[in-house]
C-alpha cells in the first residue's frame, strides 16, 4: 500500500476546500505538505483555511496554471501531498526580494538547512536519501540564479521543482509556506527519508532545420525585440509558418525554439507576442544566441518509457511529485491525448501542478515534464 498521501477538492470556498484536503490527509501524522492551488483561489482566505489545520506541519505550495491529481489533469482546484513522520521529514526556508538576493546569503541559508535534514532525519538510520524540492514566483525572472546557487550549496542533494503560475494571465504567482502566500520570493525544501528518490526531467520535443538568431533582446526583461535582424514577432510568425495574429499558446507550444548547451538541445519557451512586436520569453534569454525551431515527438511513447525507467530507478513507484510545464499540456491538449496521458498519470500515481518552468538540478528549463519519484 502507498504510505505518501494526496488529496485534491474542486471546492471554490477555501474554507471548505482546506477542510476537505486536510480530512483525508490526517496533518497531525505528516512531517510536511506540499500543496498546488488554483490561482482562482483568493490568496489570504486559503492561506488562513490552510495554516490553522496543520500546526506544527512543515507547509510549502504554490498556485498553479492547472493542477496534477490522483484523477488526473484539474483546473481551478487544490492538490495536496502528505508525507508521513514515520517515513520522512521535511524542513523548508524561504527567500523574499529575489532581485535583491545575494548568492552568499542564499547558499549560507541552504548549508544551514541541509544541516537541519541530517538533523531531522537521524531516526531513519544512516542510509537516507533526500530531495530538494524548489518552489519560486513564476514571474520572477530569477529561476536561473537561484537554481544555479541552490545546487551548488546542497552539494549532492539533487534540486528539483517548478515556477509558480496563474493560467496564461501573467498578473501575480505566489508560493506558500507556514507565514502564507508571498510574491516575489522562493522557497527550498529538503525530503528526507530511507526510501530511494529520484529526479527526472523527459523534454518530449526534438529540434527541426529552421534556426534563428536573436539580434536584440532585453535580457533582463526576458524580451527579445529582434530575430534575424527583424521584429520578433513578425520573424517568428513568419518561420513557424504562421500569421502574426496566430501567435499565442498553441503556436508557441508546438513550434517552441530550441537552444543547444553541453551536448543537448533545450526549450527556450516564448510567453507572450506583445503589442510592439517584441516576444516575452519564459526563460533567461540573450542577443547572439542561435535558437532552432523545435517540434513534439512520441508525446505517449516517451512517457510511457520513462514511467518504466522511473520505476526501475526506484524500485516501485509509491508516488510521483510532478512538474508539467504549461505549454506542454497545451501541446497535449492540441494532439488530443488528454485522455491516453491522464491514464499514464494516474496509474503511475503522479500528483503534481502544470508550471511556467521547471528546476533541474542547476538548470532553469521549459517545456518538460520534470519531478521526484519516490519508492516503495
């Protein structure tokens, strides 16, 4: 029998909504939840329905662009996950004013944490295995830095997780810890426990032929107003073969552009076309850098193959926190395989949130299916 529980509701009150999720996952035996919330929810009424029935609980969430359950794919609902005392534990800190953060202080954060994780988890004996789970503001634009800086101060832990989201509005993402929602900050969480973990990242997209080249771009911003010399948006359109006025979501999902580093080819996804002509990019982005149009493979074939590895990886499969980027449902949904991709969700016990980007390791990456296996 699974020993990780989830637990999701659809309920618009918040008050009733945390009465339903925290019912079945019995808080007072948990070492931490994890939960992913609708950003239909109004932020201060849940966090408040929330944090007064789990005291004393490690808590980390944030809202979603549709959420991942034990039923399969859900928009405008909460899932949770709940880890029992008896097989793990879980601390977390928090960042806040990420423009503002120096990589020092995150890293002597990150030290003094992976020291509380040995700490907590001395009664599971000397061969434990931890996690990183990492949540932080999708509209940030600070996945790159953290993500390189956290990996590095955890050493061999390995760093997995997502960016907060809000549908495709791209108004305001939170993450949640024991004080509430909070912008512009982040937040590192450590899983210990005797059970195998393993993170993964399947990018179900191959480059094409057709290249580009970024000739102005705010990195900062994440903007890139020229590619090949000519306005973004118009020398996009053009090479994906479409009409500028086409270019949204489903264009940018199926034709995202590809970058190529260390050997491997990575999305670069784009976020919004916008009124001047320019692109919005979900990830960090810079002139000079030569991007290939790309295209979905076996969406079905490559998953189904990575769900047999991951439970080889961790000899059975007792829960999977999952990651799916928003542009990738949008892509499943375009080939109408909701249906065959929910059933491989469920049967592998997937419970996760769709993101605005994932965290690999050191990696800020887009367009993938990334997330934690954790064993029998």
């Amino acid at each position: 029998m699974p020993v990780v529980r989830s637990a999701w509701t659809s309920d618009p009150d918040p008050d009733a909504a945390a009465q339903a999720i925290f019912a079945a996952l019995d808080p007072q035996s948990l070492a931490g939840v994890i939960l992913f919330c609708s950003s239909r929810y109004p932020v201060e009424p849940l966090a408040q329905a929330i944090l007064q029935r789990c005291d004393g609980v490690t808590v980390i969430g944030c809202t979603s662009s549709g959420e991942i359950t034990a039923d399969g794919f859900v928009e405008g609902s909460i899932v949770a996950i709940g880890f029992p005392a008896s097989d793990f534990s879980l601390c977390a800190t928090r960042f806040d004013a990420l423009d503002d953060l120096e990589a020092s202080q995150a890293q002597a954060a990150v030290r003094s944490l992976v020291a509380s994780a040995a700490e907590g988890s001395r009664q599971f004996g000397d061969d434990v295995h931890h996690a990183a789970i990492f949540l932080v503001d999708g509209l940030s634009h600070r996945e790159e830095m953290l993500t390189v800086t956290l990996q590095d101060a955890l050493g061999p832990i390995p760093l997995i997780g997502g960016s907060s989201g809000d549908g495709f509005a791209f108004r305001e993402t939170f993450v949640l810890d024991s004080d509430g929602f909070h912008c512009d900050a982040a937040l590192v969480a450590i899983l210990s426990t005797r059970r195998r973990l393993h993170v993964f990242r399947s990018q179900p997209y191959l480059p094409g032929s057709i290249k580009m080249v970024i000739t102005g771009a705010d990195p900062v911003a994440r903007i890139v107003h020229e590619i090949n010399a000519e306005p973004a948006a118009d020398e996009y359109a053009r090479l994906a073969g479409v009409r500028r006025s086409d270019l949204g979501p489903q264009i940018f999902a199926s034709r995202p552009p590809m970058v190529r580093a260390g050997g491997e080819h990575y999305v670069r996804s784009i976020q919004s076309a916008n009124d001047d002509g320019s692109l919005t990019f979900y990830c960090a982005i810079d002139e000079g850098l030569v991007l290939t149009l790309g295209a979905a493979t076996n969406i079905v074939g490559d998953m189904q193959a990575l769900f047999t590895d991951l439970q080889h990886a961790v000899g059975g499969i007792d829960q999977i926190l999952g990651f799916n980027c928003v542009l990738n449902q949008v892509e499943i949904e375009q080939q109408q395989l909701s249906r065959q991709v929910a059933q491989l969700m469920i049967v592998n016990r997937v419970v996760g949130f769709n993101s605005y980007g994932e965290q690999f390791h050191a990696l800020h990456v887009n367009q993938t299916f990334s997330g934690l296996a954790i064993g029998q």
